[in-house]
C-alpha cells in the first residue's frame, strides 16, 4: 500500500503542475483586451515566424516611441536608459537671462523680457536681435551676440550690459 502511494504521488504532482499551468495561461488571456490581445499575436507571429532573429525588446522600444507620438505633441515614451538623466534635469534650477527668444532668418530675437530678470536689470529691450548686441564670441567660439546668447552656466551670475 505504502509503495501505491511512492508511485502515484510524482505522478499527482506532475498532473497538478502541467494543469495549473494550462488553467494560467487561460486566465492571463482571458484578461487582455481585443487590443492587447492583438498586439501579443503579432509579436509571437514575429518571435516564431518572422525569417530572422528579432530582439522583441529592441522593436518595443522603437515602437512605443510613435505610437505615443501618435496621441499628441506633449506625450513621449523615456527608456528606462534615459529615465534619471531626465529626472535630473526636470529637478535642478533653472536659471538664465530672463528672456524668450525666436530664431528668425539666422538671427536670434528676443520675443519677451521676463519682469526684473536679469536681461531687463541690463536694459534689453524685446525686439532686441543678436545684430543689436554686443559681439563677442561664445564659449564655442561662435560669434552670438552678447550675454543674451551665453545660456550655459549656473543660475544667479551676475549679468553685464
């Protein structure tokens, strides 16, 4: 009796594995929509018959890109590669001269000068242009026109007119 319960006790296992397997997999399918659904058929048909090797992860990863970009100009996917350098930039201060600008013919504009911002502290005017500034080259070397045209650095450098 005792060897009865040695023989059939593997066998009782591996009926339960094989059918909590099959009972999962029925329930994870019946919870995705038509269109999830649809979009995990296409990717299997391409995984098991597409002529070459594709890395599924790769086509995702192009993928979500446009179908965001689809919805509206604001919505973007960030990789996971991407995702703390872009904290870190939506974190830190922001600073500068206080003023919006527009490239108009190769020439930078200012639009709007932002109320007791530095660039209104110095006397530019909107309609100001890089022509209309002092030229100096910038940290590139670049011809640019003045201290309105040198963003980099650290907020809260004193301005000079």
């Amino acid at each position: 009796m005792r060897n009865i319960y040695k023989a059939l006790l593997p066998m009782i296992l591996a009926i339960g594995i094989v059918g909590g397997i099959f009972i999962g997999k029925y329930v994870a399918d019946i919870q995705l929509s038509p269109e999830e659904q649809k979009l995990r058929t296409i990717l299997g048909l391409i995984r098991e018959q597409y002529v070459d090797e594709i890395d599924i992860d790769s086509l995702m990863e192009k993928s979500i890109p446009d179908m965001l970009a689809s919805l509206d100009p604001h919505s973007a996917y960030i990789p996971k590669s991407e995702l703390t350098m872009t904290n870190n930039e939506l974190e830190s201060s922001f600073g500068g001269v206080g003023v919006s600008f527009q490239v108009i013919n190769d020439t930078v504009t200012v639009v709007e000068v932002v109320s007791e911002g530095p660039a209104e502290k110095v006397g530019m005017p909107a309609g100001s242009d890089s022509d209309s500034q002092r030229q100096e080259p910038d940290r590139s070397g670049n011809n640019i026109g003045g201290c309105l045209f040198h963003p980099a650095g650290q907020g809260g450098n004193k301005s000079e007119a």
